[in-house]
C-alpha cells in the first residue's frame, strides 16, 4: 500500500474540515514526509477561527489563506518561512499570532492593521528591525521576541499601552509554554522601556544584558524580572540576587548619583548613528548624553545652549566621518571650542574622545588623540573601551570633589 505524504494527509483533513464546518484545524509534517506547500482548498475554510500549521517547510503562504478572515489564532511555529504577506494584514479577526522558528528578516507594514491583537510570538527568527506600523498594535498584552536577531530592542514595542508581558530570553514555564534554553543576542534596552507602564513580567534570561535603564524602576506594576544567565555588572548582580526591591533600589541609585555629561560632537547627516550610541550610553544610567535632537527646545538661542553645554560637558566624543571632517559650518566651531577647553583641562585628563563612523581619515589636530572605530567589526570593542574611558573619567571627577569639599 502507498505511503501516505504529508499533503495527502492534509487534503483529507482539510476535506472533512470541509464537511463538518470545523473552526479549528491542526496540519503539521511528519518526521519521515515534510508538508513543502498547502493544498488550495485550504483557502476555502472561511470558518475557520483557529488554525495551526507547525514543524513544515513551508516557505511561503498561499495567496487563498488571505480568504480566512475569521481567525482568531494562527500558528506557523517551526515552519520555513522566510517572509509574511502583505494580506495577513486583512486577517483583522486575529488575537493570537504565532511566528516562533522560522527565518523571518522583516515584518511587512501591513502587520500593524491587526489591532485586536493580544499576543504575539516573533521568537527564533533572524529580524533585524520592527515596521514603524508595530506600535499601532495597541491591544498586544503578550510579546515574545527571544532569539529572534535583536542586539537592541526596538523602540516601537516601548510604546504598546498594554503590554503586560514581555519575553526576551528565557524563563520557567510560562503560562504552560517552556522558554527555550538556547542564548539570545540582546545586549541593550531602550530608557523608553520604563513607559510600558502595564508591564508585570519581563524575562530577560539568557542574553548579552550586562545593565538595564534605570527607567525600569518606575514599573510599578512589574512583579517578575528575570535576568538569569547574563553577563550582568557586579552592582546589578548583587541587586538581582537579593530580589526585585534591591534591583528598582539599584535602579534610583543611578539616577540621584553624579552623571557624567557627555556632549556629542556630530553632522547632521551622521545622527542615524550618533543616536544609536545616544541611546546606547542613556541606557547605562550613570551618564547624560547631550544630543541636540533631545535637548533644544523651540524657541532657545540653539548656538548658545550648545556652547553652553560643550562648555559644561565632563566629556565631549567628536563623531568623525567623511561627511563631518569635509564640512563647514557650526560642527567646525564646536570642535574648535571642545579642543580649547580641552587646554584647560589638567594634564593627563579624559576629555575629548574622537569615533570614527567609518573609514574617513583622523584630521591632523585629533591625531593626538587615541581614537576608535564605532563602526564595524570593531564596533563592540570600540564601544566596551568607550565605557572604561568615561567611567575613569566619572571616577577621576568624583575624587576631586571629594578633595575639594
């Protein structure tokens, strides 16, 4: 007797679906025969309301499954997909959304139409950003996003009123599902995360998290954090090992502590980047970045508050790139302030801190001056000795005040 394939079998469920106008249907593979595509009938199911496709090598989705607009929940866990069509954007019933395992690398705009969405699960995929459309999912109260290819969060997801729980790495059991063991690649998170104010749990097991915004401690409602396995700071690892109070306690430390002003120094067509690390350095809590775009108010003399801030600043890192070293105008004059108070400082003194955006030449008059690349391979490195440079700094500052008093 013939050997039953896998869409063979799924030609007879889908057929007594049919009949019986069921509103759940389960395909899957078998280990010895992989469903490779769907059979059109599929698209037929109009009642549908929960239907689940796991362990497949499904590429691609049919266009005739954009015909099941009556679903609730749809699960593609562990199939092969590679992209999500536009239409699943019509499926505008949808509460429950599952994309667990596939090789997702973007998300189409049209996902931001599902707003009676309520749980959503985007982990072990290879994304590497979010359609601005996500924020428009105002009813998600569930996101897991572990392991899916995000070394920062996406600010989007900071701004979904109801989100109650995020997943971003492992956990024990949560709500009957097991968190996977393997490690994420998650290493920052935004100072926006402290908006999520409905947030109650946050899983952060199992990635590359050495610190979180002090933002955090204005969660009131979170009642479970979970940062196991992460290469934490020793501060926030003491915190964490006496329980969530040390770690919110921890937290408002940071923020009531002297911060470190730092003023960054760029063009305007390099803030893409200079932002990223803006945000980057924000997240560490005991610094305060100084960045145009976040601290002029309309109305304000901007050349005055610049230099009042170059001025003030403990730091100042010079962004230097092709665009930048080549251009006249008020950059040149920021530079030209930021060296000659660099003058006054004592000698041997961490103050300014030149970056190379990429493989422009240093000018002559940074020269002097040990500088890095926070752009590729070096990306990381650069921005690890970054950290050690202003923490000296910071603890050099201190130890002089407390001379001075």
């Amino acid at each position: 007797m013939a050997k039953v394939t896998a869409y063979q079998q799924a030609e007879k469920e889908i057929a007594a679906a049919l009949k019986s106008s069921a509103t759940e249907l389960h395909l899957a593979g078998s280990k010895d025969s992989k469903l490779t595509e769907l059979p059109e009938s599929l698209g037929q199911l109009t009642q549908l309301q929960t239907l689940s496709l796991h362990h497949t090598q499904l590429a691609e989705l049919p266009g005739s499954l954009e015909r099941l607009t009556q679903l609730r929940s749809f699960s593609l866990y562990y199939c092969q997909l590679t992209k999500l069509p536009h239409w699943v954007g019509q499926l505008q019933h949808l509460q429950s959304l599952n994309l667990t395992g596939n090789k997702l690398r973007e998300l189409p705009e049209s996902l931001g139409q599902l707003t009676r969405l309520q749980e959503l699960d985007l982990s072990h995929n290879e994304l590497t950003s979010l359609p601005e459309t996500f924020e428009n999912l105002t009813n998600l109260k569930t996101l897991r996003l572990f392991d899916s290819g995000f070394e920062s969060l996406p600010i989007q997801i900071c701004k979904l009123p109801n989100l109650e729980n995020l997943i971003l790495g492992t956990g024990e059991y949560f709500n009957g599902i097991y968190m996977s063991t393997g490690r994420g690649s998650l290493k920052h998170l935004p100072v926006e995360l402290g908006e999520l104010s409905s947030l109650k749990i946050l899983l952060l097991g199992k990635n590359q998290i050495t610190d979180i915004p002090s933002s955090l401690a204005q969660l009131e409602n979170l009642r479970s954090l979970d940062l196991e396995n992460n290469p934490l700071n020793p501060e926030l690892a003491a915190a964490y090992s006496r329980g969530l109070d040390a770690v919110r306690a921890y937290l408002r430390a940071k923020t009531t502590s002297r911060k470190l002003k730092v003023f960054l120094c760029h063009a305007s067509q390099d803030k893409p980047a200079v932002y990223h690390l803006y945000q980057r350095l924000l997240a560490e809590g005991w610094i305060e970045p100084w960045l145009d775009a976040k601290k002029l108010l309309l109305g304000q003399d901007w050349q005055a508050e610049i230099k009042n801030a170059v001025e003030t600043a403990d730091n100042v890192i010079i962004f230097l790139s092709h665009t930048s070293i080549n251009k006249d105008g008020f950059i040149q004059k920021e530079l030209r302030l930021a060296k000659d108070i660099a003058l006054e400082k004592t000698e041997g003194s961490i103050f300014l801190i030149p970056l190379r955006l990429d493989g422009c030449e240093v000018p002559r008059s940074l020269q002097s001056y040990h500088w890095g690349n926070y752009f590729g391979e070096k990306q990381e490195q650069t921005y690890s000795n970054l950290i050690d440079s202003l923490k000296l700094r910071l603890e050099d500052i201190k130890r002089k005040e407390v001379h001075k008093n």
